[in-house]
C-alpha cells in the first residue's frame, strides 16, 4: 500500500504519451485502476486521486475509450461521479471530482461515448 501512489504518478506520466498510453491498456491497467477507485470515502483519497488522474490520461487514447466504452464504464464513472458530488459536501476532494469529470470527457470524445453518455440513467 506504501508505493502504490509513487507507482501511480509514474503510470501517470508514461500514460501522458499516446502510443505507451494505448500498451497500457491494452496491458489491462485500466481494469486494475477502477478496482482503486472506489464510491465516496474519507480514507486513501490520495491513492483515488492518483488512480483517477491516471485513468483520465488513459481515456485520451481512442483505443482506451472504446475499451472503456465495450466494458460499460461509463454508466459506471457517471454514477461514481454523482456519489463524489452528493457526499462531498465540504468540497474536500475537488481534485478527484475534476479528475472523474476529465475521464468523463474523455471518453464521451468519441461519437460512441456520445451515444453511451446520452443513453446513461
């Protein structure tokens, strides 16, 4: 648990370059990161934060957001999006708001994430 962070802002920056982005999740660390990132909690909302930004460089790949899209994240980050907006009251953990909201355009920059985004509840 004490190197997931570090490991995190590393995947953060090699996520940052499109072809090494797109191996990454062809690897399937994008599976492992929505694992990390959980519903609303006061506890390790570094490792969320981290884990979100991380997610959110990855969905700038096409690749990675068809794949997303295929697993049905988006109705998903939706409603984890809301759970973060409702609970966080004191607006403690904007940054993982902004970093859910980013993961949510990110994909819905695809004409299928339109439709996905539109369609969700």
């Amino acid at each position: 648990p004490k190197y997931v962070i570090p490991c995190l802002w590393v995947l953060k920056i090699c996520a940052a370059n499109a072809s090494t982005g797109t191996a990454l999740g062809k690897s399937g660390i994008m599976r492992l990161l929505f694992k990390l990132i959980s519903p609303y909690t006061a506890k390790n909302t570094k490792s969320i934060r981290a884990a979100t930004e991380v997610l959110s460089a990855l969905l700038k790949s096409k690749w990675n957001s068809r794949r997303a899209l295929d697993n049905g994240y988006t109705q998903w980050l939706l409603k984890l999006y809301q759970d973060w907006h409702q609970r966080d009251t004191q607006n403690k953990y904007i940054s993982i708001h902004k970093a859910l909201l980013n993961c949510i355009r990110n994909i819905t920059n695809t004409q299928m994430g339109k439709k996905a985004f539109l369609q969700a509840d």
